[in-house]
C-alpha cells in the first residue's frame, strides 16, 4: 500500500546491514535515526491539524491531526461501497423490499441538507443510500457519504422514524467528523513507529519486529470507534435529527432497544460502537439542548 508513512522506510531498513556486529550496531543506530528524522518529517509534511466540522448548537470542537488526504480515504470508500453493494445485489439482498428503501431514503433526504450546519459542503457530497437485507442489527456510513442500513436493525428493534434518524445522524455525523480518516492517520503513525521498530530489531537480529508491534495501515473504515468518537458522533446526530423534524429524544430510547435486543450476544453495530456507561445520560443532556431546534422544525 503507497503511503506517506512508508517514506519513512529507508532502503537500509531492508537487509543491507549487519556485515559485522559492531559496524552493524553503528550503521543500525544511524538508521534508526535517519528514520526517526524522517518519520518526523513526514508528519511535519504530511500531517495536518484540521478542524473537520463547526461546533454546531452541541458545541462539538476537537482539532483533529491528518496524515492522510480526505480524497483518499473518500475514494478507498468509494470503491469498497460499490463492491458491498454488488455483492448484495448479486444475493438479491440488495433494497429487496421497496417500501423500507423508500422510508430509509426519506428520513436521509430530511437529514443531509441539515449537514451544511456543520459543513457547508457535505450537502453536495455523492451520498448514497441502500438498504441490505440481513439478520443484523447494524448501519454504517462510510467516508464521503455511503449508507447502508440492514434490515436487523428496522426489523428487530422495530424502529420508529425518530429512532432510525437517530442511527442516520449519528452514523453521518461519523462521516461529517472524518473519524475514519482521523483512526487511518493514528494507524499511519503505529506504521512508522514499526518501520523504526524493524531497523532497531535488524540490529538487534530481529526480523519483522515492527509487524509484531503493528498488523499495518488500515483505512480506519469498520475498525472500532474510540468513546471519543462515539461521543460526537451521538452529539451531533442528535442535532442533525433534531434539524430534520425528529425527535431527539429517540437517541436515548434507541440504545436501550439495542441492548436489550443484544440480549448478551455481541451486536455487529454494539460492536463498533463501544457504549459507556455515561452515555445515556449524555444523551439525554444533548437532546434536551437541541430540543428547541426539534420544535422549531416541525
Ligand atoms: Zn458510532
């Protein structure tokens, strides 16, 4: 995989030292620092701090560090959508029932021009919105705007409107926040940090000990959300429903549905999602705040 992060693997990371223990000690000790300058000089060239949204009615406000470009992460997306999607329409579990399709896609269409408050551009972003037939309780909304809910999750939980705009804002505000891209650039990090690792294991006649310390860069798309991210995510889907004309209130209904329907089997959506124990309350806090936005709305 090209990425910035393998910059900062000199050629002299790959074998070439070691003709002798101590001109190996000396020239392995220049690596590791060569690396070192580079992996910092990398990040200094490459990572940026952004602040991917405005704060919004909830005050959401965290700079963010970016090591990888938006245009990547969205294109890397772009794609794997696509093979989902074929893939399901290949099983015929793809928007299978008409009406469900037509009410997932109306609460979206309600939501995404209520984006532009926290990014102005992401109205007109390619959003795309399909509906997959599966026993799972699960949806998720990958960079760039790409929906999918499963049909567990309408089923099962035996979803209202506001409930289900509560899991679209949350999962598109994941999307509004980059924290896909945001979790790829920690990861392009741990890569350099086990590409210095390899050259200080060569010298120490350790093979591979970077790989041990990291399995590699991921695009951060389905690994699991930090409490961090979790915790915006909610906060700003619970405006974004509260915008569109539903009740924000549903936010805290819908995560007892969740896990009580668990029923201590691990739900693929609970799974991504780690739940604080303080998230209830949260909740509860936020949508009270955006409550004035629900009514104005209606
Ligand atoms: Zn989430």
């Amino acid at each position: 995989m090209n990425t910035a992060a393998n910059f900062a693997t000199p050629a002299c990371a790959q074998g070439e030292i070691l003709p002798s223990a101590r001109k190996a000690g000396a020239v392995a000790g220049q690596c590791a620092r060569v690396a070192l300058m580079l992996a910092s000089s990398v990040c200094l060239l490459a990572c940026q701090t952004v602040q991917t949204t405005r704060s919004g009615a909830v005050g959401v406000e965290r700079s963010q560090r970016m090591a990888i470009s938006s245009e990547r992460i969205d294109s890397e997306a772009r794609q794997q959508y696509q093979q989902i999607i074929q893939l399901e329409q290949r099983k015929g579990r793809l928007n299978a029932n008409p009406g469900q399709l037509a009410r997932v896609r109306r609460i979206t269409e309600r939501i995404i021009p209520q984006t532009a408050v926290f990014r102005p551009e992401a109205p007109r972003w390619e959003w795309e919105v399909n509906v997959i037939t599966s026993n799972d309780v699960n949806a998720w909304c990958m960079p760039g705007g790409k929906i999918a809910v499963y049909t567990g999750l309408i089923d099962k939980l035996n979803i209202t409107d506001d409930e289900l705009a509560a899991v679209l804002g949350h999962e598109i505000a994941h999307a509004l926040r980059e924290h896909a891209r945001e979790r790829a650039s920690e990861q392009a990090g741990t890569q350099i940090l086990a590409n210095v690792i390899d050259i200080i294991g060569a010298a120490k006649g350790i093979q591979g000990a970077g790989k041990i310390a990291s399995t590699g860069l991921q695009l951060g798309i389905g690994l699991p959300n930090s409490r961090e991210h979790e915790t915006e995510a909610d906060r700003i889907g619970i405006e974004l429903a509260a915008r569109a004309g539903y009740n924000p209130q549903a936010a805290v209904v819908l995560w007892q549905k969740m896990a009580q329907v668990g029923g201590g089997q691990p739900l693929p959506f609970l799974s991504t999602h780690p739940a604080p124990g303080d998230r209830q309350n949260d909740l509860r806090a936020y949508a009270q705040r955006v409550m004035p936005l629900y009514e104005k709305s209606r």
